[in-house]
C-alpha cells in the first residue's frame, strides 16, 4: 500500500503541475525527491505493491573479469526463466500491461507470437557526475520557444521530475548512453511474404556534446549529439554517409547532411525529417520513428498522460549474442531471443498541431521512467486506424555504466505486414557499440564527411 501511495502521490503532482505552468524547473525542495523517493535519474524508487517490479538498488555496473566493451552480447541475467508467457490464448489476461501495437501483433500472428516475460531487473545507472547533473538540472533547465528550445541544462536528465508530455520527449532525447561511441550494425528489411532484405549495413560514429564530464552550461554548444552512419552494403548502396547534427534548440532546427556516391558531393539534406520515408530502412519507417522518436517535437502537441506499469522490451543483450538472421523469424522476432519485463513508463499522446501536416496523425509513447529511453510508439492514421508500431531493445553495458537504448529495435508496418529490424548488432563481434575516445568535433563537419565517403 506505502508504493502505490507514493506513485499516486508522484504522479498526480506531476499531472497538477502541468496546469499550472506548462515548461519550468521545480522547487529545491521538490528536486531533493531525487535523494530519497526518487532514483538520482527520477524513476520511484520503490517497487510495486506486489513485488513485481523491485525497488532500485543502483543499477547493474558490475564489469565482469575478461569484459570485452564492444561486445555487447554478454548477458548478466541469461540464467534467468521466464515468469509467464504471453500467448493468443491467454492474452486477454494480460493486455492491460500491452500496447495496442503488441497486441496487434498477437492478432496479426495467433500461432508464432508470444512474449517471455522474465524478473524485472532495474539495471539502469549513470555515473555520479550524471546523477549531479540531473539534480542541478531539476531546478535550473527550462523550456523556451513554444517547448522547442532546452535552456539551463547539461551533462544529466533535463526534467527528472517532467510536468509535461514536451519534458519527457526531451529526457529521451537527451538520455545518458555515454560520451563517444563507435560500432556497426545492419537494417533489415521483411516483406509481408516474408522476403528478407538487407537495406543498409554500416559504420556509425556518435559523439554527445551534452554528455562532456569536463563540460557545464555556460560552455555548451548547440549540438548535444553528432553522427556520422557511413554505408558499406548493400553493394549498390556502398559509399553512402548521412552526418547529422542534433540541437537543443530545434527553432534554430537540426543539420543534416547527405553523400551520395554517384554524385560525389556533401549536400545539405534538410527534408531528411519528420515523416520522410527512412531510405536507410529502404522507406519501410520514418525518420522520425527512428532512436525511440527523434528530431523536432515541433509539429505536435504533447500530452502527458500519467505513469503505468507495462510489459516491454528490456535487457535485450540475447539479441546481439546471435546472428541477426538468426533472431528474425517471417512475421516478427523469433520470441526465443526477446526479453521482456514488467516496468513503470511514462506514457505521453502526440497529437498534430492545428496546421501542421503528418502522415502519422496520432501517436502514443511509452518512456521506461528508469533511464527515459522510449520502449514503444503506437502510430494512428488520419481515419483512426492503429498503422505502425516501433519497439526499442534495451541493452546492459555496464562499463558505460548505462541501459543503452539506441536505435536497436523493430518497427510494424500493421497494413502491409512489412517490418524491419533496425541498428541490428548481431552480426558484428567486437564492433557493437564501443565507447571509444573523444573525437575533434571537426570530425563531425561536412568537409571530413567528403575525405571519408571518398576513401
């Protein structure tokens, strides 16, 4: 009775405030929730009433004997059992813990799709300097420019204790997952029959400006995250590089930038956005259903909604211990390799401005509350249909120490059936998401972008 006391409590404070002031930083008093009924990151800290959801005790950062950094395939919990398992026959049980896009998928394929739903493990943690941040941040980051532009925060989550569905999009946006990183993946693609096809394999380099321990506010860029995805298959694809320049100030608005080999210049790409078809998924998904949700929020109004307890994806290192092909079955994910757990999300509506144009009218977010990553997006169409559903796959990288939500993942064409594994690592060895050092940040700029695609 005392947990559910205290998330009731939490959550209708946060619902309470946002009537009150749309964006703003909380009380010093409010913020010291951080330090005793709230994780350092503003996740409860207690568990559930029954216990299905323990309390956090830190996270997981236990860096075993022999650790290989860039090989995210080691599992901590791979002794684990499932508790339950979802099925079509007993879903009715459980779809009040479900999406409207999970269960979609268990009517779109009654006979192949379950969900194992194992232990909750509450791996998620930062390092100290992060946790600093964050209770700076909670008194001082404010939103400005209609919600679009971040003022007053660095090196932790933004809005730990959110009074609006725009605060929680930003904590995703700018989730702790480390400093620089380095790694390769693969973009699957599957047609409705069952066609597999690779659309991209490539090498990504990211840089977060934000997360600079030896950085603060007043010495901060623009750019809280720099990329460069640099395509070496398909064959006909080789050569390829996107370089994008996210913002904290998306009036000002985000960069991106486009070689293509046949023309063999750097061009800027400012239509890579919103709901342009994702060429490196071969058009199957949106730019903006990419990394849990990313680029401008600009286009829509962003409800929160409360806190809920949900089955998600979780602690997915099964994933990139097996060959991609090998965790893709014809219709979704082979449910031998996917972890899923019982945790509390934030959930948040997006609906379009008066105005504005999507082709995604409505959508609805599920944000894990213990490391803000988005764990779900449900997509609706103009006539209300249920259209698209993307799901991230957590994984624990505990030298970081972080649950990394990247981009790693899948998306559901519920129309055409079409689907796709997206930033799958199974296939790369040592090069999964290796934290590497600093780079110059004139590595990230349009003119080192022509001397690598040229090589």
């Amino acid at each position: 009775m005392k947990n559910n006391k205290i998330t009731q409590l939490l959550t209708c404070f946060t619902l309470s405030m946002s009537v009150v002031s749309a964006y703003g930083a909380v009380s010093a008093a409010d913020a010291q929730a951080l330090n005793s009924t709230l994780t350092p990151l503003g996740a409860v800290r207690a568990g559930n009433a029954d216990g299905s959801i323990p309390a956090w005790t830190g996270g997981y950062s236990t860096v075993p004997a022999g650790y290989q950094q860039g090989h995210r395939a080691y599992d901590p919990f791979a002794q684990d059992k499932p508790l339950y398992t979802i099925t079509a026959a007993n879903l009715a049980k459980y779809q009040d813990k479900l999406s409207a896009g999970v269960i979609q998928l268990f009517k779109d394929n009654p006979q192949t799709f379950r969900i194992d739903v194992f232990p909750t493990r509450r791996t998620a943690s930062a390092p100290q300097w992060v946790y600093d941040n964050t209770l700076k941040n909670a008194t001082h980051a404010l939103l400005e420019g209609d919600g679009l532009i971040v003022k007053g925060a660095y090196g932790g989550v933004p809005f730990p204790l959110p009074k609006s569905g725009i605060e929680v999009q930003w904590n995703h946006q700018l989730l702790w997952r480390g400093d620089t990183t380095k790694g390769k993946y693969k973009v699957w693609t599957t047609t409705a029959d069952g066609q597999r096809v690779l659309a991209t394999a490539a090498e990504d380099n990211a840089q977060y400006p934000y997360y600079y321990k030896d950085g603060s506010v007043e010495t901060a860029g623009p750019n809280f995250m720099m990329a460069i995805q640099l395509t070496y298959a398909p064959a006909f694809r080789a050569g390829e590089a996107l370089m994008v320049h996210n913002v904290t100030d998306y009036v000002q608005g985000r960069t991106l930038w486009q070689y293509l080999s046949g023309q063999r210049r750097v061009r800027r790409a400012p239509s890579i956005n919103f709901d342009t078809p994702n060429s490196v998924a071969s058009g199957v998904n949106f730019v903006d259903e990419n990394y849990g949700g990313t680029g401008s929020p600009e286009r829509f109004d962003w409800k929160l909604i409360g806190k809920k307890e949900m089955i998600i994806p979780y602690n997915n290192n099964q994933l990139l211990a097996n060959a991609d092909e090998k965790v893709m079955g014809q219709r979704h994910v082979n449910p031998d390799y996917m972890r899923w757990e019982l945790h509390r999300v934030w959930e948040v509506e997006a609906t379009l401005k008066a105005g504005k144009r999507h082709a995604v009218p409505k959508r609805t977010y599920y944000y894990d509350e213990d490391n803000w990553g988005n764990a779900m997006i449900d997509g609706w169409d103009a006539e209300g249909t249920l259209w698209r559903t993307s799901l991230s796959t957590p994984f624990v990288a505990p030298d970081i120490p972080a649950t990394v939500n990247y981009c790693t993942g899948f998306f559901h064409d519920h129309r055409t059936k079409a689907w796709m594994y997206n930033c799958a690592m199974g296939d790369a060895g040592n090069e999964q998401y290796a934290i590497t050092e600093r780079r110059r940040e004139s590595f990230f700029s349009p003119e080192s972008l022509t001397k690598m695609s040229a090589r």
